[in-house]
C-alpha cells in the first residue's frame, strides 16, 4: 500500500512512520509543504499518487485559538477540504485525526461514535468542520477521534508534552496547579499509530473513536507521572474554573471505542500501561507492579 502521512514529525506522525514503514511509505512535514497551500498539497501527492493519505496536521493549541479562530478554521477546516478533494481527484482514501472535543463533555459516561457532539470551544468547533467536510467530501475516508496524546515527539519538540512537563516541574521542585475536574483517556501515540496501522490493514472506513482505555482526571494523570518516575511534586489540585484558561473544556470527554469492540479490533490499552511503557522506552525506567 502507497501510504502518504502528513504532519509526520509530530508526535503521532514520528509513531506512525514506524509502524507504517512495511508499506510504500511518503512522510511529509511542514518543510515540504504547509498544509493549508492547497496547490503545493496536490502538487506534492500527485507525484506520489497514494492510495491513502494520513492527515495528523491541526492547529491544536486549545487556548490560542479562542484569539485566532481564522487561524484554526484554516487548519482544521478549510485544508482538510482542500486534503479531501486531493483525495477524490487521486482515487485515495483519507484518514483524518479528530479528537474527543467534539462531545459535550457534560455526562459521565464514556462516550460512542454514536453520541452527538456539541463543542464547547473554537478548536473543537474547527475539529468538528473538519469532521462534516471529510464525511460529507471524501468518497472514501477514515476519521479516528482520540483524547490526550502525547508522544516522543513532542516530549522532544518545543514546549513539550504534558508528561514531560510533569517531570521537569517535579524534578525542578516547581509548584504546579492541575485541574481535577476535566476527565480524560491519555493516550500515548506508541500505542494509538499501531492501532490506526490495524485499522489500515483491515480497511476500515467510517467514524471511530479510538483512545486508550479507562478515564483520570489531569491532576491524576500529573501525580501518577510524578510517582512512577519516584519524584516528590508538587502539585495541587484545582478547578477549572479557578485556573481559569481562555478556552473551556469538556469536563468529561472520555470515548468508548465502541465500533473497533463490535469489530474485535481494538487493541488499546489502559492508559496507565501505555504511561508505564512511554516511560520505559523514552527515559528507561522500569514499569512497576501491575496496578488493580
């Protein structure tokens, strides 16, 4: 399979060039071409003509995007367009990044393909765009909602990700705030790019959600970092609304991957063993006894 992966140095993108390098692989990042130039995408995929073409790209940074919504429907909206019609035109199948910010978030169950979204802020209101322009452009497509990433990549990349925030503000013995009402499913991206490989493999198209398993709030995500890397934080427990970001969010936006479980398909894991083993590939310590 001639495969095509944009946003391939992201965190996800950089997990899924190794699963996927058994196929006719193309990785493409910012340097080749941006996204969002709907010629140079054409230009660029043409030459290759895949038969399925990856978009990990987004316009993510939840908070800025309340500033820059412009910005983030260009991204999450507008390209994915223009990513869809390439599609059509070359006879490929798009497979589309989406995320769990598309619910509500107001119940306290985890969530199906088949429950309705209802964003509560601009980037998911962008992510949500891009979701109808795939399902209703694309003639043939895969869309994957997932919750939480983090990955190698982007614990080497600027800024970080959240578990390598965690351990260089524990490490540094930095006082931290965390939100404790927001619920989510961290999911490292080593164990959703085999996942999305699988689905490949079977063909999959259609809505699914597909995010590790089992639920914690962020301040219980932070302090299970913390005490698998035997650190002493720091941290303290808050609202949302007293922490006060630019953007709200869901407070309970756990996904239910229903349709890869109807399937028999889905192989993702508890989101405390994906932390244990991204803690032992990328710094080398070693998972601790099996939690109950």
């Amino acid at each position: 399979m001639k495969i095509a992966i944009l946003g391939a140095s992201g965190q996800l993108g950089s997990d899924l060039r190794e699963c996927l390098n058994g196929h006719e692989l193309t990785a493409f990042t910012r340097e080749d071409f941006d996204v969002r130039d709907q010629p140079a995408a054409l230009e660029h995929l043409t030459r290759i003509r895949p038969d399925v073409i990856v978009n990990t790209t987004a316009f993510h940074q939840v908070d800025l995007c309340e500033s820059r919504a412009d910005d983030a429907f260009a991204v999450n909206t507008v390209a994915v367009y223009g990513l869809a019609a390439i599609a059509n035109r070359l006879g490929a199948k798009l497979v589309h990044i989406s995320t769990d910010y598309v619910l509500s978030g107001d119940g306290s169950r985890p969530l199906s393909e088949d429950d309705a979204p209802c964003p509560v802020n601009v980037y998911a209101q962008s992510k949500l765009a891009g979701e109808y322009v795939v399902r209703n452009v694309a003639d043939r497509h895969l869309l994957i909602r997932t919750s939480g990433l983090y990955g190698a990549a982007g614990g080497a990349g600027r800024g970080g990700n959240f578990v390598e925030t965690m351990i260089r503000k524990a490490g540094n013995g930095e006082h931290a705030r965390i939100v404790d009402d927001q619920i989510v499913s961290p999911t490292w991206t080593g164990d959703l790019a085999p996942q999305i490989a699988s689905m490949l493999d079977n063909d999959l198209e259609g809505l699914f959600h597909a995010s590790a398993e089992g639920s914690c709030s962020w301040y219980a995500f932070a302090t299970t970092v913390a005490s698998l890397c035997g650190l002493a934080a720091s941290f303290t427990a808050t609202t949302s609304r007293a922490y006060g970001s630019p953007a709200p969010r869901p407070a309970y936006s756990v996904l239910e991957n229903a349709r890869l479980e109807r399937l028999g398909l889905n192989r993702m894991l508890d989101w405390r063993d994906g932390l244990a083993r991204y803690l032992q590939v990328r710094h080398g310590i070693a998972p601790g006894a099996p939690h109950p």
